[in-house]
C-alpha cells in the first residue's frame, strides 16, 4: 500500500473528481439530447409541413442540454487546474 502525502492526496482527490464530473455530465446531456431528438423526429414524421418550426425549437433545447454539459467540464477544469486546496498544501 502507497502512502499519499497531503500535496498527493488533494492530486488525486482532484483527478479521480474530475473524472467522475465529466463522467456524469456526459450522461445527462447524452440521455437529453437523444431523448429530444428521437421525439422530433416523431413529430416531424406526423407533422412535415411544420419541420422548420421544430427543427428550430429542437436546436434551441439542444443548446440549453448541451450547456450542463458544459457546466460539467468546466467544474472539472477548476478541479484539476483551480483547485483551492493546493494553496492549503503547497503554502503558496
């Protein structure tokens, strides 16, 4: 067993969280945005004459999913490149 000093333990602290955050950010804008287009897909197959209308209402939601995403990635920046608990343990 490796023992991890304090510097060691706040880099893999940080690491194994950003991981997981950008794991569990691309799962809900994943579901999201399949789920968002499968049902536009439906309802231009019963409605063609209205497809610019959803086609246009359905980029606008995918923007707005796709934006936690996002939120995901940059809380794992901050993670692994702001970290605030490096000041604690390196004294800068």
């Amino acid at each position: 067993m490796v023992e991890l000093e304090g510097s060691e333990m706040v880099a893999f602290a940080s690491a194994l969280s950003a991981g997981i955050v950008m794991g569990l950010g691309a799962i809900g804008p994943g579901i999201g945005e399949g789920r968002a287009l499968a049902s536009a897909l439906q309802a231009i197959a019963q409605q063609p004459d209205e497809a610019d209308r959803i086609t246009r209402t359905l980029f606008v939601g995918m923007a707005m999913v796709e934006s936690t995403g996002i939120y995901a990635f940059v809380i794992a920046m901050i993670l692994l490149f702001a970290n605030p608990f490096w000041k604690h343990f390196t004294g800068g």
